[in-house]
C-alpha cells in the first residue's frame, strides 16, 4: 500500500482548558473517502481544525504528506462548517474561486487565461456557473458553500477536508457533490475527510468511517460499521441498515420510544431529513 | 494656467501656490483612503480606522509642541494607537468595539493636553483647529514629498500584499489554509492604516479623517462587485469630492465677500453627498434587478 497521505498519532487537543480530543490515531490513503461521524459537539470540527494546524493541539503528532503539520504548507483543500458573507462585500463567486488559486501570492493579479479556465472548471465541478458572477454575499447558503468547495478544489488538492459539505445542500447538489467527490477521489487519487450528520448521500461513495466518541475515535470499514447493532451502539440510539440490492439506507429508528434511550443532553439527530 | 482657473469662475486657482499643494496633498489623502478604506469597510473595521484617526491628533498635537513635521506627529501616535488596540485584545466584534472605545478615549485626552500645551507654551496659533479639522491651504509646500513618500508607501505594501489581505477579509481560515501568515498580514494592515490616517489627518483633519477613510469606501462598495472595481469607484469619489473641495473652498472666497469657508467642510459634505447618492443608487438599481416570478417545475403553463 502507498504511504499514507495523512496520518495522525497521538492526537489530543484542549480548547478552553477541557479536553476535546484524547490520543487519536489514524491514517488516510491517497483516494480513500472517510466520513467523519459524531455528534453535535462531538469534536469533529476541532479534529479537523487541528489537522490543518488551525487549532493548536497538546500532544501528538500529524503529517501530511510526511510533513509535520505547520511546517510547510502542503496543498490542502478545506471547507469550513461555517462562513458568514456580509451582503455588502464586493466579492463575486468568481473571485473567491480565484482566491482558492493564487490568493497566497504577493502581488496585484494580473489576467491569466489559463487561471480563468482553472476557475471556470471549477466553478463548473460544483455547478456554480449560474451565480459566478454574482456577489458571494447575495447567494443563498447552499449557493455560497458550493462557492467554498469550489474554492477548494481549485487548486487540485492532494488532501480534501470538508466539514458538512452536504448541510445545506438541496437533492440535486447534494448527489451531485457526492459524485464529484467519488470521481475525484478514484481518478485523481484525492484523499477526503468528510464529516455528516446524514451519511445516507455518502454511503455510496466512501469507503472508511472514523467515529468519534468521548474524544477518542474508532475506524472501520463502511462493511464493518454501517450495520443495525454497531451503528445503533456508536450513536446510543437505536438505528436500523435497510438493504435493498445496491442501495444501502441508514434510518434512525423513530419506532423505539427514544427517552429511555437518550441520555438528557446528549440529544443527537444523526439522521436529519434532507 | 491662469485663464483655466478663470474660466471655472475661480481666477488664481492653478497659479496659487496653496492651492497646488492642496491639491497634491489632497490627492494623496483621497488615494491612500480608497485603497485603505475598502479593505477596513470590509472587514467591519470602520469604527478602528475612526479612532486611530482621532487618536493620531494628539501626535498632530505633539508635532507642535517638539517643532517636527505634523504628518510625522500624526503617524507616530497613529502606530502606537494601532498596535496598542492590536495587542489589548480584539477578534470578537464586541470586545473589539470597546478596546477601539478605549484607546480612543485615553488618545483623546492626550490630544486634550497636548493642545492646551501648544497653546500655553508656544505661540502658536489655530493649531486645535488645524489638528482637528485640518486645513488644506496652510500646509507648507515642504509637506508634500512625505506626504508622496507616506501615500506610495501604502500602494507598496497594499500593493504586495493585495492577496493574502483579501483572502483574510473573507475568512481568517481559509487564508491560513493556504499558507497566508495571519500575523504579517495584520501587521502590515496596520502599517498601511497608520500611514494613511496621518495622511489624512495632515489633510483634513484628524477628526474628519474619518469621513474620507470609509465615506468614498462606503459608497464604492454598493456600486460594485469587484474588490478592484470598489477601490477604483472609492479613488474617484474620493479625488472628486477633495478637488471638488478645494475649488468650492477657493470660490467661496468670493461667493462669501472675503470670508472662506474651510476646506474640510466642502471635502466633507461632497464626500457626504455621493455616499447618500450611492445608497440611493444601490437601491434603485437593487429594486429593478430583482423580482422573478417563481413556478413549480410541473406546473409551469
Ligand atoms: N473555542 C472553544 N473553546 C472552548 N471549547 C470549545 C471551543 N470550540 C469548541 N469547543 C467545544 O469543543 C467541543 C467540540 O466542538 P466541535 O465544534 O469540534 O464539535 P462538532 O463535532 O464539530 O459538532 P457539530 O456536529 O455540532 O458540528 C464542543 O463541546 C464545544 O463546546
Ligand atoms: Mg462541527
């Protein structure tokens, strides 16, 4: 097998003096697209967050590409859970795009053909043509976060971290991305780490899930994991595996009187309708 | 020369020699400010580039007092304002908004003090006025090269940094990922704001800095869509409201029998003036772009 394109050892990260993340291991291989599943406050974001160094973590370590995290910048694509754009930015989709490109060089830019093209591809990957030149700020939610992925994916990474791409996607953009992100991670070899409360849109495409619980986390293979009684044991609610031929359908199961169930505040939706 | 100043109803315009270095001097202010002002209008940091200007007038203060340049006054307490608010804690909006409050406060004593010292103790006169409201035509011919120096500086660094601070206006985050150093960016940030408040300040005044700071950069953000395309629209609306000026203040000379109005007060309103033309503009513009009747998809006739 190749190298691992990420690999973490040892993890473990504080925010605000409480410990969020303990000791977590693991590696992802070029072309391999793991979901990240949790729930609300499980850790995911900051997990993800320190990966790329935005958090600082307490012990453990974290390579890409080999490289220590932080010491040089290795082409990484991100997608934030959450970026707000104030309606009055003069920024259009395009330009965010272009950002994603060269938005680290030094310099004014000047018109290149070839970045236009670059851009258009992808703004076109994640059907953004329509609004590409409309300000980023004036687009609905679902408009500005395939205006982020596209941000991300401009630059052809070699390691893709999205934090709920599919959140506010409808249908349509929501099965598109998922193709998208199948068909990168297959022809281009793109690593992808993919956090989802709604994992049904991603079954299709991935092929590991690392589950987070109580800052530690626990990995397998979508065989292994998506099935009634170890889903139903991660999430601590009961959650039943539909088959049907090829499709596979994970459904919470609103059957079950929940109460006794769920322990109060740990309330955890993992299956919102779409 | 001469006969051009006479035909806008102004005789002596270009040939005066103030009136040439108001016009470099306020050129500068009205460039410097676009190129600045866009990206602190943008950042919701309008109300920062506010209080470093007023605070900057206790330099312009201090200037009088030591005999030095007044822009160099003006930078000084500009910087030390600008990395006092840096280092006392900022990021939330909240807690951003009282660090500027208070070091706004504390600057403006300082320019309390140093006023009535220039008043007290040199013999100077006008110097609270000239400081806080400026005064374009009293500005010595010997200003000019600094203010140039000061003014290209900032094209310089905005210039080479044009990216990475794009990219940190939209989103801290998404800059870091890709290798934008957040601390160099906000320190040259604040470099570039200082040098164009205090040469703003040397123009029209500490305290109405302010108004060319984020008024042009206010009105060019509706009417575009383009980073580049605002900071252009904020550099015309902002050259044409201090000319503009200018020309209104010189005119005034006789439109009033003798008595001038100050500069600043023209500068002011016209900038003043395009602000409420560009909402208006956006507005009208907003409205006829925006209703499409919505069908389902089966049920389109
Ligand atoms: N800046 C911070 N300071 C202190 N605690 C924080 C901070 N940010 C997050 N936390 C805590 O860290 C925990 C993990 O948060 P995180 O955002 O990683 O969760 P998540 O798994 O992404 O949740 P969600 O599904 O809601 O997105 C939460 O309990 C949260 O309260
Ligand atoms: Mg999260």
């Amino acid at each position: 097998m190749q190298d691992p394109i990420l690999s973490v050892a040892h993890l473990s990260v504080d925010l605000g003096g409480r410990g969020i993340l303990r000791d977590v291991s693991f590696d992802l291989h070029p072309g391999q697209l793991c979901a990240l599943i949790g729930e609300n406050g499980a850790g995911k974001t900051t997990l993800l967050r320190s990966l790329l160094g935005l958090t600082p973590h307490r012990a453990g370590q974290v390579w890409i590409e080999g490289v220590p995290v932080g010491q040089r910048r290795i082409l990484v694509g991100y997608v934030p859970q959450k970026i707000v754009f104030d309606v009055d930015v003069p920024l259009r989709t395009r330009d965010l795009v272009q950002l994603g490109l060269d938005g680290h060089r030094l310099g004014l830019p000047l018109f290149s053909s070839g970045k236009k093209t670059m851009v258009d591809q992808a703004l076109q990957m994640v059907g953004a043509e329509a609004f590409a030149d409309q300000r980023v700020g004036e687009l609905s939610g679902g408009q500005q976060q395939r205006a982020v992925i596209a941000h991300a994916l401009v630059r052809q990474p070699r390691l893709l971290i999205l934090d709920e791409p599919l959140a506010n996607l409808d249908f349509r953009s929501a099965n598109a991305l998922v193709a998208l992100l199948g068909t990168l991670a297959r022809t281009q070899r793109i690593a992808m780490l993919v956090t989802a409360h709604d994992m049904n849109p991603l079954l299709p495409v991935m092929d590991r899930l690392i589950y987070l619980v109580g800052g530690q986390v626990a990995t397998g293979s979508v065989e292994e994991v998506v099935q009634s009684e170890v889903l139903s044991k991660l999430y601590g609610y009961p959650v039943t595996v539909l088959r049907h031929g090829q499709r596979v359908l994970v459904l919470p199961d609103a059957a079950v009187e929940p109460s006794g169930v769920i322990a109060a505040g740990q309330v955890s939706s993992p299956e919102k309708a779409n | 020369m001469w006969s051009f100043g006479a035909l806008l109803g102004n005789p002596g315009f270009f040939s005066s020699g103030p009136v040439q270095t108001a016009l470099i001097v306020g050129a500068c202010a009205a460039l410097v400010s676009a190129v600045i002002g866009v990206f602190s209008v943008w950042r919701g940091n309008a109300f920062a580039g506010h209080a470093l200007a007023d605070v900057s007038s206790a330099g312009g203060a201090v200037s009088f007092l030591l005999g030095i340049s007044p822009l160099l006054g003006f930078l000084g307490m500009a910087w030390i304002a600008a990395f006092s608010m840096e280092f006392l804690g900022i990021r939330i909006g909240r807690e951003r908004d009282l660090t500027t409050g208070i070091v706004l406060g504390a600057g403006l004593g300082l320019s309390a003090l140093f006023l009535y010292l220039d008043v007290t103790t040199t013999s100077t006169t006008g110097a609270a006025v000239s400081v806080m409201f400026g005064s374009l035509f009293a500005i010595p011919q010997s200003l000019i090269t600094p203010a140039l120096a000061a003014s290209g500086s900032v094209f310089l660094l905005v210039g080479l940094f044009y990216r990475p601070m794009m990219l940190a206006a939209v989103d801290p985050d998404l800059a870091a990922v890709r290798g934008v150093s957040l601390r160099w960016v906000g320190l040259l940030q604040l470099l570039a704001l200082g040098l164009a408040v205090a040469v703003c300040a040397l123009a029209i005044g500490a305290v109405l800095a302010t108004a060319l700071l984020i008024g042009p950069a206010g009105a060019a953000i509706r009417l575009s869509r383009r980073p580049g395309q605002a900071i252009l629209w904020a550099m015309v609306i902002g050259l044409t409201a201090v000319w503009g000026g200018i020309w209104m203040a010189y005119a005034s000379y006789y439109w009033f029998s003798g008595n001038a109005w100050p500069v600043s007060f023209f500068v002011v309103a016209l900038v003043f003036l395009f602000y409420l033309a560009a909402v208006l503009f956006a507005k009208v513009a907003g409205l006829a772009a925006h209703p499409k009747p919505v069908t389902w998809p089966h049920c389109e006739t």
